[in-house]
C-alpha cells in the first residue's frame, strides 16, 4: 500500500528524474567541512522567509522606516525573534561564504574543469557582502547614514562615470528619500532575484561538475579530461564514494543542524541588533559598520589618510578582478594542500590578518579610526589622573583619527593647542555631545558615560596649555 502510494506519488509529480540526477547519484565521499555549501541553503532559505515576514511591515519611506523598525522590534509579537534571526542568520551567511571560499583557495577547487563553478561563485559572493551591506542602511538609524556615505564615497571615485553613478544610487541631486527607495528595492528585489537564479546556477554546475575528489587531491591533474575519468572512477568506488542521497546528504545536514543552532542561539540570546538613535540627513552621523566589516574598517585605521579613500574603492574591484582570474592565473597541476604550500600559507595569513583586524576595531569604541597610541604628553609635564584618563580615551574613541594633539597625529580637524582663544569646559562638552550641524565630527550623545565624558573635556581642556611645536 505505501509502496504504491509512493509510486504513484513519484509518477504523478513528475519526481522521477528529480531522485535519479540529483538525489540518487554517486558522489566523493564527504567530510565534516562539505556541509558549508548545504548550510548557506538552509540560512539562505531562512533570510528569504524572515527577510518577507519584516516586509509585511517594514516601510520603505524616510519618515517612517525607522518607526516600523522599533515597532517590529518592541510591539509587533515575536517580531524581535524575527529581525534578529535575519540578522544572525544573515551574519552567518557572511561567514560561511568567506569560509567556504577559502576552502576553495586551498584545495584548488577552482580548477579545469570547475572554472565555471567559481565564477559563479564569486559573483554570489559578491552579491551576498551587497546584502549584507544593504541590510542595515535599511534601518535608518545614524549608522546607516554613514554607510550611505561611504558607499557614494566609493562611488564617486570610480574614473570617468563616478558622479553619475553617484547620482543614480542617490536617486538625485542629494542623498534622500529616493536613496532609501532604491536600497529597498535591491535589497529585497533585485539582488535577491538575481542571487537566487545564480545559486540555482551554481548548484547545477555542482551536480554536473561535482566536487573535489580525493584521487585529485593526490595527484597531478593535467587535463579536464584527466580529471573527468578520475572523478567518474573515484565516485564508482565503495572508497572515495557514496550515494548522494542519503549519505552525503545526513552528513552534510550536520554542519547545517550546528550552525542553525548556533544562529538560533545568538538570536535568542543576544537579540536584534542594537539601534542608534534614528537617521536624519543633517547633522553628522556615526561611523560604526556591522562586525563582519569590521577587519576593513581595521585594516583602513592602519593606511594614512592620503591612501585610505582610494583603497576602500580599489580594494573589492582589485580582489573581485583577481578572483575571476585566479583559475587561469594558477595554471599548476596540482591540487589539495599539500603540493601548494603558497596557497595554504596564504588561506592561513589572511585567516589571521582578518582576526586580527577585526579584534583591533572590536577593541575600540570605534567613533572615527580607533588608535592604540594615545598622544604623547609633552616633556616634564605630568597629567591630572582625569585629564590622563582623557588621554588614552582620546585614542579609543578616534578622536586623534581627526584631531592632532600639539602637532601630533593626524591634522584633518582643529589642534586644541593651536587655538587663539581659550574654549571652556562647557564648550567642549558640549561639541563633544553634539557638533554643530555641518562640522563633520560625529556626535557622542549617548555613546559616553559620564565619567568618560568628564575625561575627556578634562584632557581637550588641558591641551590647550600644551607648548606649540615650532
Ligand atoms: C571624523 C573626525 C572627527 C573625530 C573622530 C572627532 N572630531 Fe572633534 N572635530 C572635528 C571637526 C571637523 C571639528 C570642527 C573644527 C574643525 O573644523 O577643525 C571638530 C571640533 C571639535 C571641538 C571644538 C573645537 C573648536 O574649536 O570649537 C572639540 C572640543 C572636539 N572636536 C573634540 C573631539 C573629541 C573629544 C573627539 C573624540 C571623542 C572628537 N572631537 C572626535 C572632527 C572630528
């Protein structure tokens, strides 16, 4: 009875080629790390559901798109559950991309005759840090704004078209409604459609291309031919093979099962993320990204400020150009570790160089680029304990990433010792709190406890006594 049920079933759906190509082929055997793939699926499948569900109340329009955020937030129920699943869950989409294709850079699986595969995948890759980036410009809180700035920042250097995609990413002459319109629209429309054509893309090319076998990681592989008798041998065997469905798929589904849990934990746990106070087009915003950018926002604290507005612009063009060529820049036989010795020094640097920058920015109460180096007090003087305070605060808070310090640093903003006049506690305060419309300092409303704050007007104050440098 079951039987003919399932037959039946099968026949009448048309499932038939469905289980014999997809589900019940022969495939390399799979190891832990092969789940990546299945759980970007699987998160993906979870921003596609949460991402409409915020739609249904979500409101695309300046005045209102930071309401609807507070109020799916606090009132809508489980509404909270929902923004930070898409949140987490979007956050480990990031993660498993990146790590993901830098197990491709290590065993080499980019290469003949999986060219095709990796092209694709470096467009989705590409397509999924745009969502990530969109994601929280939509919010309309202060952080989105910078985000926007940024991003027409980079824009607007691109030679020759950049103003003019300035002006269409802007939806006008000003940053405005029309920018916002244009966000959502990409964001839940656009990429999204064209994301989901190019994983269906990729995931064929997966099921006819396969993926990496053993018998290639072993030997030199000179041929796409070579490779394709291996791969047919590799797959037939009961060592280097197994049935795609069910094996490769429960051992796969376990990777997905420990990171599902893993967002569903932070989500409950730690909730949405945090909103600033809401977007408003005039007076300065906050410099502060979302963590998975945090590694470039560290890396950029390191470049000077003659170099840094290039390199944030030339950097995802140069690494974007360079991905695509990578299957014909790295033309040797061989694939796997272990006779690629550059290749794996190299997944293994830029492993660490990200952690690094990313713990470097996470340490900061990043306001502009944070600094580890507080200014240097001048020779024979010796600071109140507040005002020193003050001074390793001025660091962490990026205030030297604008304001020299009796010549010291950076001078893209006033030297306090500089100054004619004298400027007051009170003064300092409150430009500390909220700059003037227009002076591109961001506001520290908020962001400082008072002690902080006392600091910090106690060491701005002081370094006005400071002796000028000739
Ligand atoms: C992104 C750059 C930037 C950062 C970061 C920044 N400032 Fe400023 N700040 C400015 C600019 C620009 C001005 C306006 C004066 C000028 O044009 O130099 C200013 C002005 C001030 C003034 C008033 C000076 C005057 O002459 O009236 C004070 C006080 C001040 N900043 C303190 C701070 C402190 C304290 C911090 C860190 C908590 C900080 N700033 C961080 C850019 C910055």
């Amino acid at each position: 009875m079951v039987g003919r049920i399932l037959d039946w079933t099968i026949d009448r759906f048309g499932l038939r080629p469905i289980y014999d190509r997809l589900l019940n082929r022969r495939v390399p055997r799979a190891h832990w790390y092969s789940g990546d793939g299945s759980t970007m699926l699987a998160l993906l499948g979870i921003q596609v559901l949460t991402g409409a569900v915020l739609a249904l109340t979500y409101s695309p329009a300046v005045d209102s798109a930071y309401a609807s955020v507070v109020y799916i937030t606090e009132e809508q129920p489980l509404g909270w559950f929902v923004r930070g699943l898409h949140y987490w869950s979007g956050g480990a989409v990031v993660v498993m991309v990146t790590f993901h294709l830098f197990r491709q850079i290590l065993f080499g699986g980019y290469k003949s005759p999986r060219e095709g595969t990796w092209i694709v995948g470096v467009i989705l890759f590409f397509c999924i840090l745009f969502m990530g980036y969109s994601g929280y410009l939509l919010r309309w809180d202060e952080r989105s704004i910078h985000g926007i700035r940024v991003m027409l920042h980079m824009l607007m250097r691109v030679p020759l078209v950049g103003e003019s995609l300035v002006l269409i990413a802007q939806g006008g002459r000003d940053l405005g409604p029309q920018t916002l319109t244009r966000l959502y629209a990409l964001h839940v429309l656009l990429i999204p459609l064209f994301m989901f054509s190019l994983v269906g893309f990729h995931l064929y090319l997966v099921v006819i291309r396969g993926t990496i076998t053993r018998a290639e990681r072993e030997r030199p592989v000179e041929s796409a031919e070579e490779q394709k008798r291996l791969y047919a041998e590799e797959t037939a065997s009961s060592a280097g093979g197994e049935y795609f469905f069910p094996v490769t798929m429960i051992k796969t589904g376990m990777m997905a099962t420990v990171v599902l849990a893993a967002t569903l934990l932070l989500t409950l746990i730690l909730g949405p993320a945090r909103l600033y106070p809401e977007a408003n087009l005039i007076d300065s915003s906050v410099p502060a990204e979302e963590w998975w950018f945090w590694w470039l926002s560290g890396l950029i604290a390191f470049l000077p400020p003659s170099i840094a507005p290039w390199f944030i612009v030339t950097l995802p063009v140069a690494t974007f150009v360079l991905m695509m060529a990578l299957p014909f820049l790295d033309r040797s036989p061989f694939r796997g570790v272990r006779k690629r010795p550059f290749w794996a020094a190299f997944v293994v640097v830029t492993v660490i160089v990200i952690l690094l920058l990313t713990d470097y920015r996470r340490r900061s109460a990043f306001m502009g680029w944070p600094d580890l180096e507080p200014p240097p007090v001048p020779v024979g003087m010796t600071l109140p304990p507040d005002a020193e305070r003050g001074r390793h605060l001025f660091a962490t808070y990026g205030c030297n990433s604008c304001h020299p310090v009796a010549g010291h640093g950076r001078q893209v903003a006033v030297d306090f010792a500089m100054l004619q006049g004298q400027l007051s506690h009170d003064k300092i305060r409150q430009y500390i709190l909220q700059p003037p419309a227009g002076v591109a300092m961001p506001g520290y409303e908020g962001r400082l406890e008072e002690s902080e704050l006392v600091a910090l007007t106690e060491f701005c104050h002081l370094v006005q006594t400071f002796p000028r440098r000739p």
